[in-house]
C-alpha cells in the first residue's frame, strides 16, 4: 500500500482524499517508480474541477509530472534500470509517494540536476524550449513579452529568452513581484493590474512593439496583446488562465499581418525525439546554471493548500509537492 491523492468526484480543493492505494507488481513495459518530488500545475486544478481536455473516470488520480527512482521492472523494459533517476509528464497519476507507469515515456535526469529541479521544469522546460525554439525562434536583438513573469513558466521563459539575446518585457500581478521577474531575467516588469501594459510596451518600444507575445492568460489581454505586437509578430496563446480566448476576427491580425498560434506541447512531444530533444536542452541550461529553479514546496498531503494558494496566484516560481 501507498499513499496517494484521489478525487470521487470533480469540484474544490475539498475533494482532494489521501488515501491509501493498492500498488501490484509492475506489468510489462512498466516499471515501479518512488517519487523523490511532485511538480503541480494550473492544468491539475482544472483536472479536479472537470473543465480540462482530460477527464479521468472515479474515482480517478491526479497529478501529471514527477521525478521518481525506478524500483522494479516489468517484462520487457530494456530503457531504464532499477536505480536511475528518471522524469516523467503527461502522465496521470503523479500526486502519489509510488506508481508504476509504463517506461516508453520516461527521461533520465542528468547528473547536476537535483530531483526537486527535475520536477520542476520537466514539462515547464519542455515548453519553454518549444516556444522560444520552436513555435518563435526568439534571435538576438528581438523584444519578447512574457505574461506572468515571475511565475514558475515565466520565469523560464525570460531567462531563456534572456540568454537567447532579446530584451525581456514581462508583466506581473502585483508590486510584490516586480524585483523577483527582474531577477529573472525581464529588462522591463509591468505590474498589470496598476498599468496599461500595451502602452508601457509602446513606450519601451518607441512603439514599434514586441517580436513576439507569450500568453498564459487568454481571455482578459487578447486586445492588449494584439496592440503590443510589431507588424509581422507572433502572437503565441499557451495558456487560458482568465478563462479560453473568444473567436478572433482576421481582420484584426490582418492590420498589422500577425500570426497567431494557440501551441500545444503534446504536438511538439510528438515529432520525432520531440520529448528527449527538449528535456535535453532544458535540463542541460539547468545544469549549467543559465536556468535558475526557485521552487515552492509543499507536502504531498498539503496539496489541497498548494492548489488554493496557485488559484489565489498566492505563488511564485514552480509548485513542488514533496512525499
């Protein structure tokens, strides 16, 4: 037996149970992992209330990244050994002290990565390689804006960029989180909630705008973000914490001929080595020290209170359960 969080029904923080949870042998293609560190994500809240694109049946886990150490193997794993320290994401099931899980999917951490790092920035790093590398190639010389800088996403995405050579905008939500975005890599921090950040960028910018836009948020900034943008920008929608964009008329985009993408990692996951290309790149800037992890840590069973205080936006950096 293990203990583990599982849900009976969708709905708040309440419904969140540790339980003690049966756990077999590993089956074929599976192995055993003990978790070492727990990433959380606004996706898992949007699992426990049944309003994201996955939605388990009941009684169901939650929780879909973690770095764990593999136990035991089952029939017919040939890529991972009992004893190495693997990630994982995507995966449904992390908020547990141990599961199996199949073996296809899992990344050896490098050493000079620490497990609670690892955790953090599996999926968090992927993305930010897809979208600085991929989705936009950010260049030097280019103006990048990132939203909800001093989170644990932006704050990735700025010191990337950062390093990539471009100057960093980022907004914030509040004064409290103007220094930690500076320290992260932002040139200029815009605490949104005081300031109009499409002006301040006009300002910044001598009104030429922003090579690109990295939005999280959705809904509440759509016209902003569009008015941040140069001629020829990209507008990157990853994320909808105000809640899904409305439909967008083309003629919008098309006064200033921008392109817009609403980008998914599970289509970048999916190229070939799409998965081992971009955790190799994030995880190599982590141990070269070019990407700063300052993780928040929780308990395992104190997840509930993890979820309230992201939801509050009460949180900086990236959530870190620990079992």
């Amino acid at each position: 037996m293990v203990k583990a969080i599982r849900i009976q029904q969708y709905g708040g923080p309440e419904v969140m149970q540790f339980e003690d949870v049966d756990l077999p042998d590993p089956g074929p293609g599976e192995v055993r992992l003990t978790h070492r560190a727990i990433s959380v994500h606004f996706a898992d809240i949007m699992i426990r209330q049944g309003v994201y694109f996955i939605k388990p049946d009941m009684p169901a886990p939650l929780g879909l990244e973690a770095v764990g150490v593999v136990e035991a193997l089952g029939d017919g794993v040939d890529n991972v050994q009992v004893g190495d320290r693997v990630a994982y994401s995507f995966n449904l099931g992390s908020y547990s002290q141990a599961r199996n899980i199949p073996s296809a999917p899992l990344v050896k951490v490098p050493d000079g990565v620490k497990d609670i790092d690892a955790a953090a920035c599996m999926l968090r790093g992927m993305t930010a390689q897809y979208l600085l590398r991929q989705t936009y190639p950010v260049k030097a010389g280019d103006t990048i804006l990132v939203h909800a800088a001093a989170g644990g996403m932006g704050q990735l995405l700025s010191q990337w960029g950062k390093h990539l050579g471009a100057q960093v905008i980022g907004t914030v939500g509040s004064d409290a989180k103007v220094e930690l975005a500076k320290n992260n890599g932002c040139d200029h921090v815009i605490n949104y909630s005081t300031d109009d950040f499409a002006k301040r960028v006009a300002e910044i910018t001598n009104d030429e705008g922003v090579q690109v836009v990295y939005d999280s948020v959705g809904k509440d900034i759509y016209e902003q973000n569009v008015s941040s943008l140069a001629t020829l920008g990209y507008f990157v929608n990853y994320g909808n914490s105000s809640g899904p964009l409305e439909p967008i008329d083309p003629a919008e985009l098309n006064a200033k001929s921008l392109f817009f993408t609403k980008s998914s990692l599970r289509d970048y996951a999916a190229k070939p080595n799409g998965v081992a290309t971009m955790s190799s790149e994030a995880f190599g800037l982590i141990a070269k020290g070019v990407l700063k992890v300052t993780p928040q840590t929780y308990a395992l069973e104190d997840v509930a209170q993890a979820h309230i205080d992201m939801a509050a936006r009460n949180t900086t950096g990236q959530v870190v359960l620990l079992p």
